[in-house]
C-alpha cells in the first residue's frame, strides 16, 4: 500500500487539500471538497492518508507563495501517473506564462494537438495550479472531475492581480 503525505493550505477561508509521496506532489483538490476526490483522479488507488509535516512543509509553502502572489513558477518534484499524450500536452501547457491565457482551439492550433486530447487532459489534470491548466480558456468542465470552473476563475484571479 502506497503512503500519500496530506497537507492543506487555506486562502479566504476556502481549504485546498494536497498529496505528495517522496517522490513528489501527485494531487491538488477543488477548495473545501475533501481529499476524497483524489479516486476520481486515481481510481485504481490503494493509499494509507499520513499527516506528516516534515514531508509536505515544502510543497505546502510554495503552494501559499502562490496563492500569496509572490511565486510564478513551482521547483517542487512531481509524481505524476499519466499518459504520454497528456504529459506532452502538459509540458506544453506549462509554457504558458503566469498571468497569460491561451483559447483551447489556438493551443491546439499552435501545438498541433487533437482537441479531444487536450480537453481531456485538461478535465484530468490532478495538479491543477503546478500543471497550469486553468490557463487554457473555453473548455467544457461537465465532464470533468473537477466541474468547478469557480477555481479556475480563482486561479486566473490570483495571476491577474
């Protein structure tokens, strides 16, 4: 059984929960829904939950740094499972600066990806704010596991300021 670290960091009251293994940050969830969502993500996921300050402390403080607006850019390790297509779609989207949004269609146009990939990367990304998807504009949350387009707002909210 996998041991995944959990933290939290809050920002106006809203709790946004995390994990991470010793390799790195593997999840990041909707504020003030839990941890439970991680199974959408990760349906096949077999994880004893462990509060342990000394493995989240970094990943945690760069998450408040962000949403504080003082860092741009995330130097935490990664765990991240996922397809090729999606890892190559999200080295892509991590191109896109703080602050600066791209239309689905002009990034598929500019990347040469096929729109269903790219929705679907983006509806399945669980590091939401180090994966920057909320970047990418006009995509359909329906079906995603996150259906909130409120914290993509939040996010673009933060970058604007």
């Amino acid at each position: 059984m996998e041991k995944l670290y959990w933290d939290q960091v809050e920002y106006q009251k809203q709790k946004i929960y995390f994990t991470c293994t010793r390799e790195g940050i593997s999840f990041i969830n909707n504020p003030n829904t839990g941890i439970s969502n991680i199974y959408n993500f990760y349906p096949k996921l077999d994880a004893e939950f462990v509060f342990d300050r000394k493995v989240t402390e970094e990943y945690k403080i760069q998450l408040r740094e962000y949403i504080d607006g003082t860092r741009k850019h995330f130097d935490v390790p990664i765990d991240l499972s996922t397809s090729k297509i999606n890892e190559e779609i999200y080295q892509k989207i991590a191109t896109i600066y703080y602050g600066q949004t791209m239309d689905i269609n002009q990034f598929c146009d500019t990347y040469k990806f096929n729109l269903s990939d790219v929705k679907n990367a983006v509806i399945t990304n669980p590091l939401i704010m180090i994966i920057p998807s909320h970047r990418i504009l006009n995509v359909d949350y329906s079906e995603g596991y996150r259906k909130l387009a409120d914290f993509n707002n939040l996010l673009l909210d933060l970058e604007r300021e």
